[in-house]
C-alpha cells in the first residue's frame, strides 16, 4: 500500500488544496535521503537511483514503502533523471494525459527540492517570462541596476544550480522559446541593459513539456529541439495498468478533498478506463468490432476527473457508494465535444457494444437516461 502522507499547511494555517510534490511526500523524500548513499550529481538532493526509485516506488531496506508516481516503463524514467544528470535539457513529449506534467513536477522535487520554478507556456508568454523583467518603479527611479530586475524562475534556477520547468512549451511563440537556445548551449544568461550575464552553475538545468497534439502550433526550431533530449511519454499499455493509475491518484485526490473511500468503486473504475480505451483505440478490447473515435482525447487524465466527480457525487448526493449513475454524466461530457458528431459516436457505441454486456446493464440504464 502506498505510504499515508499528511497534507502540508500554509503559513497562514489553511491546508494547501494541491500541495507541491516536494511537500505532499516530503516524508517519502527524507526517507530516500537519509538512505540514499549513491553518488550524487552537484547540488542533487537525491542520487539518480533515488530518483527513479521515488518515481517508480519501491520497498527502501528499513521497510519504508515508496509509492509509485509514474507507472510505466521503468527504462523511460532512467532515462529521464539520466538526461538531467547530464548538461542536456529533458523535454517530455506526449499526448494529452500522458502525465507529463506530473512527471515534471515529481523530478523537479526529487532532483532539486522544489517544483516551483516553473514557466508556464501560452500563446501570450511574453519573453521576460524565461529571460527576466523589470521593477518599473524602481528603474525609473534608479535606471538599470540589479536591484530593479526580476529575475525569471529559468535565471533562478540557473543562479542557485536547480532544475526549471517550462509548461506546453510548443504552446510559446517561436520567437520567444528561441530564447531558451543561448541559455541551454552556453548555459548563460546575457543581461545587455547591464553588460552582464548570469552563467549558470553546476546543478541547473531545464525540464519541458510538449503535446503531441500541438504539432504545427508553434512547433520548435531545429536549432532549439537539438539542446533536449525528447523522452516520449505513452498511453498506459494495459486495461490493469491504467486502471491502476486511475485508482491511485482518485485516492489521492479524495483524501485531499476528504471524500470517503467508494466501496466497490473498483467496478466502476475498470468501466470507465475500459470505454475511454475503447473509443480511443477505436476497437472493442476483444478486437471483435470496430468503432468510430470521438474528437476528445479520452486519457488517463480525463478518466481520473470523471471517477473523482462520480466519487464526490456518490458522498454528497447518494448512500457513499461509486455507482455507474455516479460516473454516467462525468463520461458523457467527455467523449461528447463535437456535439453534432460525437454525439452519433456515442449512441452508437452505447447501442452495439454497452447494451450487449450482460453485467453492463445498469451502466447502460444510466448513460442512457443522462444521454436523453
């Protein structure tokens, strides 16, 4: 079982509602730390092998159980902290739902001991945000002086040896992810307004995420997809392992929201992943018959949003039981985004292959009356 971990308090003594992952399972980190005697790359909280082992989980020699983080091939991950132990930057690529950005955020945390230093990319990230801006007040007051600039997370994190994260990094104008190309070649940072720069020292280093689903969207130069090292995250391969992923972070989830735990839940759990792979593979799990593919991505994570919602609606609106009505309304406002197409796709499926499953019958009912 996984370990327990207490949610973290704020400063003002309010429990965080998503705590940083260096916080959720700071019990988990020390506990590597205090055990991890491999060697450790400069200003590396944990050693490589620590790192894989926070990720992956496992059982640590006085019994302390690590909870698995990312389940998935386990050479994926080695390669990951390994391409952080070296001067070449990590750019995790993926389609949606593939956890990338969890998998960024946990590395960060085992690596660096903070996931905070995070750039989050949109059509409107302006290039001060990986560079560095300006205390407007102050530099009209004083002019150009490093007392008046803002350093970025990039630059901080170049300065203090710590890992940096940029989000949906195909999302940012090309014109602003260039500038990333001098800073992971020459590991510096030029500042013109002073005649200075900030070099980055041992221990920095850059970790970006990229949907596969952006492609042609601001898609990246050669020239800057040369300084990553792309590890592609896939689809969980299995029905029992995406529906283990899905049970784990439920949990998680619902501790934190403090829902009960849904007896049984397990059923209906195993029913979700299996419609949301089914649609998205566009085959029936035996291989019997095809299917149409609806326009939304159905992924791990949109699977996890749904039993969570059905989670909350059995506590507060039913007897606490997971219950297919629980979840019915949750799947159908995913796989139905094009209203006038998948909506067909959706009657259709529910017709010719939900209606045939004999234990199915129930989930039938219900998606029948939330689809009407």
């Amino acid at each position: 079982m996984p370990v327990s971990v207490e949610p973290t308090s704020q400063t003002d003594g309010t429990e965080a509602l998503r705590p940083h992952a260096e916080d959720a399972f700071a019990g988990e980190l020390a506990a590597l730390a205090a055990q991890d005697d491999r060697p450790r790359p400069a200003r590396w909280k944990l050693s490589p092998w620590a790192v894989a082992t926070y990720l992956l989980g496992g059982t640590l020699p006085d019994g302390t159980v690590i909870s698995p983080k990312y389940v998935g091939p386990r050479r994926i991950v080695e390669v990951a902290v390994t391409t952080l132990a070296t001067d070449r930057a990590l750019l995790l690529l993926g389609v949606p739902g593939t956890a990338k950005t969890w998998v960024s955020e946990h590395l960060a945390a085992a690596v660096s001991g903070d996931s905070t230093l995070l750039v989050q990319g949109t059509a409107g990230t302006p290039e001060e945000a990986i560079r560095y801006g300006w205390n407007y007040a102050r530099l009209l007051a004083h002019g150009p002086s490093r007392d008046a600039l803002v350093p970025s997370p990039v630059m901080r994190a170049m300065a203090d040896g710590m890992t940096a994260r940029v989000e949906e990094l195909t999302r940012i104008p090309a014109d602003v992810q260039d500038t990333l190309i001098t800073i992971l070649s020459e590991k510096t940072l030029p500042i013109p307004e002073l005649g200075q720069e900030v070099q980055a020292v041992r221990g920095f280093n850059l970790i970006a995420t990229a949907n596969d689903r952006d492609r042609g969207v601001n898609d990246l130069s050669s020239a800057l997809r040369r300084r990553f090292n792309t590890v592609v995250l896939p689809l969980p391969e299995s029905p029992e392992a995406e529906v283990d992923i899905v049970s784990r972070r439920v949990d998680q989830i619902g501790r934190s929201l403090d829902l009960p735990a849904a007896p049984d839940g397990l059923d209906e759990i195993r029913r979700v992943v299996t419609v949301f792979r089914e649609l998205r593979d566009g085959v029936t799990a035996d291989g019997r018959t095809k299917l149409k593919s609806p326009s939304g991505t159905l992924s791990t994570a949109e699977a996890i949003s749904v039993v969570t919602n059905g989670l909350a609606l059995a506590a507060h609106f039913g007897d606490g039981v997971l219950r297919p009505s629980d979840v019915a309304a949750g799947i159908l406002g995913a796989v139905v985004r094009d209203p006038a197409a998948d909506r067909v796709i959706w009657q259709e499926y529910l017709e010719t292959v939900v209606r045939e499953r004999d234990d199915w019958k129930d989930f039938y009912r219900a998606c029948r009356e939330v689809s009407v």
